[in-house]
C-alpha cells in the first residue's frame, strides 16, 4: 500500500468518527507516547488534512502546493515526525539539500530513514565526515541497511580500508545479489591480492548476468586466471562469453591476446582476423587488433589493419605510432618521419611522435634537427616530459655539447636519484666533460643499485684504463661484463685497452682486432687504439695504417694527425 493509500484510509477513518461525534463539540486532543511506543505520531485532524493536500499534491507533481500543505500542517502539529520527514524528502528530490537538512535535523526521533536522508544530503553538500556519521546511525538502528553499507563501502575503498569496504559490499551482496556488486567486490579482492575470491566473485557476477552486457566480468576473470596461470581456464570462460554474445568484440580480443600469452601465434592471429572482418567500420576495435598483431610479430597484417583504421580515423594516435614504428623496422625512414610527424600534430601534448622523430634524425647523423625537435617536444608535452627531455640530453651527447647534457641530466638525478639510465647518462656526461672523480662516484652509485650493469663496469673500468689508475679493478670490471656480453665490440676494446696499460700487448692485440671484426660500424678509437698497440709492439707500419684509418673516420683529430707525423 502506497503513502498516499494509506492515508486516504486513515482520512477515512477520521471523517467517520468527527461524525459520530460533532454534536457534542468537543475537541479532538493528542498524547505522545513513550519513544519505544510510538511507531507512529499522533496529530490532530486540521493538521492531517493539510497534509493529507500536500501528500495529493506531490503525487501529482505540485511540490509548491505540497510545500504550503506541509508547512501548513506543521502549524497545527509542530514537530510532527512523519510531516518534517515527508517536507524534508521533498525539498531534496526537489535538488535544495540545505532545506532538506533543515527539516531533517528537526525531527526529535531519528529513525533509520531520517537518518539515511541526514546523510544523503551532507553527502550532496560534500560534508563526507557528517554524512559517515549518519549512515553509520542508520547501521545502528537498521544492520542490513543496503543504502548505509553501499555508502560507507564505497568511503572505505577511498580511504584504502580494502577490508572494511568489503565487509560492507557483502551485506550488499546478502540482502541484494547484482553483477554490479560482486564486481566490486572482484575489483576489491583483486587490490588486496586475494585472486581466489575475486575469480569466484567475479562467477558470481556472470552467473546473475551472462550476457555481453557484464562483459567486464569476462574478463576481468579471465585475466585473473591469467595471472594465475590458469589459460586454459581463461580461454572456457571467454569462449563461454562469445557464445553468449558473439557480437561483443572484446571476447575475440582478449582471446587473442591469451593465445598470445600462450604463445600460441596461429591462434592468436586468427581471432585478429575475425576481430577485423566482423569489425571493420570501429577504429576502436581495428586499434586494438593491429597492436595484437604487431605483438606477435605479423608487422604486415599490422599495417595493413592501421591503414585501415587511419582510412576511418586519420587522427589515430595509435595508428600513426604504429605504423611509424613498423616503418623504422622496415627501414622504410621517410614514411616514419610522416607518420611520427603526424602523431605531433594530432598529439603534440604526448612524447612519443617528438622523441621517434628526432632519433631518425640521430640515425641520420641529422644531429641539430634532432635536437630542434626534441626542444620543442620538451617545451610541449605534459605527461612523460622527463623522456622528452632524456633523449634531447642523448642528442645533445651527440653533438659533444656535454654542458647542456649536464643541465638537463642534474635535475633529473635529484629529482630520481635511483634512476639508473639518468645517472649512467649523468656520469658519461661528466667523464666527458673532465670530471673523472665525480663520474666515478656516479658509476659506483649505479652499481650499488645493481651490481650486474654491465654497461657501467664497462665505462668505469675503461676510464680508469685510459687514466692509467686502478688497473687491477678495471680488469676485474671489464671481464665481468665480458662475461655477460662476449661479443660487445665495445667490451673487447675497453679489454684489450686495459691489457695495452697492463703491458700484455700481444694480449691487447688480439682483443682489438676481434672488436674490430664483431663491430658493425667502426669507431676511430678501436683503430686508434690498435695503432697504439702495434706501436708499442714496433710493427710500426702497421700503426700507421691503423692510425690513418682512425683518421679517416675522424679527420678532425689534431692528436692522430701528430702520430702519423712521428
């Protein structure tokens, strides 16, 4: 029975006795009850009609009307739990929480749903810490109030209390089991770690809806079995939802990427097929398939899908990385400066098209073009500016400008002074600017943080060969990371450098001649530093030809030139 039913009997009700008894001219009067006895309060008959009016008037919509009635009824029976409450519910469907609230706090007797509209309001004001306390009143007076528990769960997961906002879905879930509530749950054993009971959360959530509609559930379930290196498991329950709603993408998509994980390539490729030919017009969807398949290495099918999408969409961030990148691949470097050069124009706030770009231009030893747009991607990107500004340092190494290196990679060691590529770019910088004692404490700092980098052995143990210092540690340095890289060109050259300052030219030869064989392109120093050793092993002639190559390859070289004039 409805509000308005029940007090239309209740009028009734009244009208029969104000007859029996009109002659005798008395007054009706009220008593309150004790608070335990009292479910419902008392009030005289003008009051009862006026608000009898307003409960007509806002069912049918005219709240100014059931305003003036319940305001009009509060003359006749100030304090009135039942009108205050009503008024009060009124003004806030009608979006005026403060009179809502004004009301509210007026009643003497709080009930739970007094106190679940206390709370709604301040939850409308933003005073989250006074509508806490009026749930948490509701809880008090009703345990199994949905309202309360949803509200003070989701506080909880706010703060992080992952368990306590659990507890509080839970009885959500007890008096009213929905997808929606169990997913939450999932989502919320899933932080706490707890994969078990967010997978049967999450069955829980398909078995109430099994329909593409609750296709999060799928899989988010299934890359928790994932995880949990249930594949297997992760491919029934996605293959169950394709089943049930073969026109939702996303189950062909997250197959395909658990065949990938499988590495199963043949299968992954095939649900990209399917994904493509049943989706053709969503670039959302083609987005999705083109970086599946360049995952598993089908470049062409790749590009083929980004064009695809770039036809659709030709402001596809994704599309123009892509295939930006599968260019670089190709060596294909003119149509990647295109596609990077679009993916600025479209995205000039991201790193990615400025930093793709300028290292073309570093592949083509088109150093100040590099470096121009490297600037300018600094100067404009948000998000991942610190990368930006990384490889503008690295274009600015290659153009021996060590200075400017140095003001860029400072800030960004005291801002993240664990981050092992900007003290390694850090330390180069100041090796190459001759602060050899500090590089030396960088390097050592990096090899705290990992003890295994090999790169930084590398440089370490080959600055203190070339400064003819700490010979036996520079060995022991760049045999390490020899260890763990036989065939670096670089390694061998700092090797057979270390035995060259050691005396064991023969040794040192032999060491040079192999990093010049492994190397693809050959700097000047390798060949500078087997001219040295040939030197030093009076086969002269054959310095000379090793000097005149490192010449060559750096004709700028005062140092070489008065070598060969001995």
């Amino acid at each position: 029975m409805n509000k308005l039913t029940l007090n239309i009997l209740v009028v009734s009700l009244i009208a029969l006795s104000l007859v029996s008894g009109c002659s005798s001219g008395t007054k009706i009067t009220t008593t309150v009850p004790p608070k335990e006895k009292q479910p419902r309060p008392i009030i005289n008959s003008t009051a009862f009609s006026y608000y009898t009016n307003g409960v007509i008037a806002e069912e049918v919509g005219q709240y100014p009307a059931a305003i003036a009635n319940y305001e009009q009824a509060l003359v006749h029976a100030p304090g009135n739990s039942e009108i205050l409450l009503d008024l009060a519910n009124l003004y806030f469907r009608m979006r005026q929480p403060e009179r809502a609230l004004e009301n509210a706090q007026k009643i003497f007797y709080k009930d739970a749903e007094t106190y679940t509209l206390i709370g709604n309001c301040y939850r409308v004001l933003g005073d989250q810490d006074k509508a806490e306390r009026a749930f948490r009143k509701v809880l008090r007076l009703k345990p199994d109030d949905i309202n309360a528990h949803w509200y003070l769960g989701t506080i909880e997961k706010e703060r992080g209390n992952t368990n306590k906002a659990i507890a509080h879905f839970a009885q959500v879930a007890k008096a009213n089991p929905t997808p929606d509530i169990y997913d939450e749950i999932a989502k919320l054993e899933t932080v706490r770690k707890n994969f078990d009971a967010a997978i049967q959360a999450y069955r829980k959530s398909i078995a109430l809806d099994p329909t593409g509609a609750n296709a999060e559930s799928y899989v988010r379930m299934a890359a928790l079995l994932r995880m949990q290196d249930q594949p297997k498991e992760a491919e029934h329950i996605l293959l169950r939802g394709l089943s049930e709603s073969p026109e939702v993408p996303a189950f062909r998509l997250f197959l395909a990427e658990t065949y990938e994980s499988q590495n199963d390539t043949t299968a992954a490729l095939e649900q990209v097929r399917s994904i493509i030919e049943e989706f053709p017009g969503s670039p959302q969807v083609l987005d999705r398939a083109g970086q599946l398949a360049f995952d598993v290495g089908a470049r062409s099918l790749a590009d083929s899908i980004f064009a695809r999408e770039l036809s659709l969409d030709p402001g596809s961030m994704y599309a123009n990385f892509y295939r930006g990148r599968i260019a670089v691949y190709e060596d294909r470097n003119e149509d990647a400066k295109a596609f990077f050069r679009n993916l600025i124009n479209v995205a000039d706030s991201l790193p990615d098209g400025y930093i793709n770009l300028g290292m073309i231009y570093l592949d083509q030893d088109s150093v100040d073009l590099a470096i121009d747009v490297l600037k300018d991607g600094v100067t404009k990107v948000g998000a991942g500016r610190e990368d930006a500004q990384f490889y503008l340092a690295t274009a600015f190494g290659r153009a021996e400008r060590f200075g400017e290196v140095l003001s860029i990679v400072g800030p960004l060691v005291r801002k993240y002074p664990d981050n092992i590529r900007y003290l390694f770019m850090l330390g180069s910088a100041l090796e190459r600017t001759s602060q050899q004692d500090s590089a030396a404490v960088v390097f050592e700092r990096i090899l705290e943080l990992d003890p295994e980098h090999a790169p930084t052995m590398n440089y370490l143990g080959y600055m203190w060969a070339d400064l003819g210092i700490n010979l036996d540690k520079s060995l022991k340095l760049i045999t390490t990371a020899l260890e763990k890289n036989p065939d670096n060109g670089a390694y061998l050259d700092s090797y057979g450098w270390v035995l060259y300052k050691l005396g064991r030219y023969e040794d040192a030869e032999v060491q040079l001649r192999k990093a010049i064989d492994l190397t693809d392109k050959v700097d000047y120093i390798l060949y500078e530093h087997l001219g040295d050793i040939c030197f030093s092993l009076n086969k002269c002639e054959e310095a000379r030809k090793n000097w005149q190559k490192a010449l060559e390859l750096n004709p700028e070289s005062q140092q070489l030139k008065e070598r060969l004039a001995r």
